[in-house]
C-alpha cells in the first residue's frame, strides 16, 4: 500500500482542523466535585449524575477528563466504603457505548480506548471481555436466537420514550428515508439503547431512566439539536408516567430529574461541564474549523 506524503499527512493534523481530542481543563475536578455535591443536596444518586456527567464529557471528546469523573466517582467520598472500581468503569463505558448513537463512533473510540488505558491494571483485568464475533457469548451479537428479543426491546423502548406519537414519528422519519426509523429503531433502540440481558453482576443495565439522562445530556452538549432535547425530556417523563421505571432498580433522584425543576438542574449542569472542558469556547462537537492559514 502506498504511503501518504509527509505534506499530506501534516494537512490532515493540521491545527485548524482541530484534530486531536479535548485535553482536561485543570479545574475540571472541581466542576465534577460540585456537580457531585449539589446532586446530593437534592437527593440525586451517584448513577444519575455521573450517567449525565459522563455522556457529557463523551460528547465533548475529553478523554482525560473521563479518567478524571472515574477517579472522583471511585474515591471515598462516594464509594461508602465500598470497592466500586470496576462496577463504576463497567456503567461509564456502558454510557459511552450508547453515545454512538447520539454523537458517532469516534468519540466513543477515542474516549473508551483512553478510558480503558488509563483505568488500574487490575480493574483493567476484572473488565468484562467477549470474543469479537463469537457465537458463545452474545450479548447485542445479532443471532437467530438474539434477533427476535433484540427486535422487541427496540420497539418497546420506542413506543415508551415517543408514546402517543412513535408511529407518527416513524412515518415522518420514513418519508425522509425509509430506512431511517428501520435502523434507528432496531439498530440503536434495540441492539444498543436498550440492555441486553446479563448475568455479571459487575455489568449494570443502564436501563429506561438513565437512557433518557444519556440522551437529554449528549443532545444538549451539542447543540442545534433542540427538537431532539425536548423528545427525550418527555421521554424522561413518560419513564415514570407509564411504569417502565418502577420494573428496573431505582434510580434515586431519577424522578425529581423528569420535574421542570429537575430537567433545568440536569440542563446547568451539562452546560457547565461544556463550558469547562471548552474553555469557555462552547462545544468541542462541531465548532466548526478555525480559520485555517492560507498554504502557500
């Protein structure tokens, strides 16, 4: 294969591009510390902020602020004694896992891979690990014996979060492609939004409320995805309007989060880690290219 020229490969990393990830501001502990403190002020546990916190920062392509939330999260002040280490890494990459679907492969690749090489090596070893493809271990593999309940969960998922109108909006969505609700229902809402049944213990179910809580906070970390904002704060609502969230484990704090109040809590603290991580420039998800020096 041929190889790509040194000019060229200079033009792609070239600084106007914005082509590496979003270094941890110094004081971005301290925005995570505060978010942890008034989250339980108000009585919101540990899962849903650090859910929010966590898609945020996914969205804002930080890797080293990720690492910096996963040793707050982990440190005494919150782990009440207990060794959380790797049940917390465990619901931080479930989290970034789900952001494909809401802000693309790559930041997701970029943030779980340094997360990963950044974690202990002995919570590095207790991770869950599958085989690529393997026919014995399938947990969102699609199979014949996979695709029927993958399928399931996916349209159950839809109708809750977009009841009364989910096939209203799948019609809309069809018009513009009409395999756009097709893979977005079964290809995000099924084999990722929603969780595939596990036996591990360490391995938590992100689960109906905090689905929600992962969408409202990526949506908002971007920008220009207004409407989608506003979907997924029903969404939140109608987990505890239709009884989806009293069938999964409690989310504290979850209930008041769907309250007017709540969802502008939920919002400023967002906001306030994208103006951490930016440096006050807003989202690092499409600013859009700095103006680049003319070649010459």
């Amino acid at each position: 294969m041929s190889k790509l020229s040194e000019p060229l490969k200079a033009f792609i990393n070239a600084a106007h591009a914005r082509p590496n990830t979003t270094p941890a501001p110094r004081h971005i502990k301290s925005v995570y510390e505060k978010i942890a403190k008034d989250a339980g002020s108000k009585q919101v546990g540990m899962p849903a902020w650090l859910t929010a916190s966590t898609a945020a920062t996914m969205t804002m392509n930080s890797p080293q602020s990720l690492l910096q939330l996963y040793n707050l999260a982990t440190s005494s002040n919150y782990s009440e004694g207990q060794d959380n280490r790797v049940r917390t890494a465990e619901m931080m990459r479930e989290v970034g896992l789900k952001c494909i679907g809401l802000n693309g492969v790559p930041r997701t690749i970029n943030s779980l891979g340094a997360f990963y090489g950044g974690l202990p090596q002995d919570v590095q070893s207790e991770l869950q690990k599958r085989k690529p493809r393997s026919e014995t271990d399938v947990a969102r593999q699609l199979t014949q014996q996979t695709i029927n309940d993958t399928l399931s969960r996916g349209n159950t998922l839809w109708d809750s979060i977009y009841r009364p109108f989910s096939d209203k909006l799948t019609s809309k969505l069809a018009q513009s492609h009409p395999d756009l609700p097709v893979f977005i229902i079964e290809g995000e809402y099924g084999a990722l939004f929603s969780d595939p049944p596990s036996s591990d213990p360490n391995v938590p179910n992100i689960g109906r409320v905090l689905m929600s809580i992962v969408a409202v906070s990526v949506l908002r970390s971007q920008t220009g995805v207004g409407p989608q904002v506003v979907s997924h704060m029903f969404g939140l609502r109608k987990a505890f309007e239709d009884g989806t969230a009293e069938a999964e484990e409690e989310v504290q704090g979850g209930k008041w989060l769907a309250t007017n109040d709540g969802g502008m809590w939920l919002l400023e603290q967002i906001d306030g880690i994208v103006a951490a991580i930016g440096q006050g420039q807003g989202t690092s998800f499409a600013p859009g290219f700095e103006a680049p020096k003319a070649r010459l």
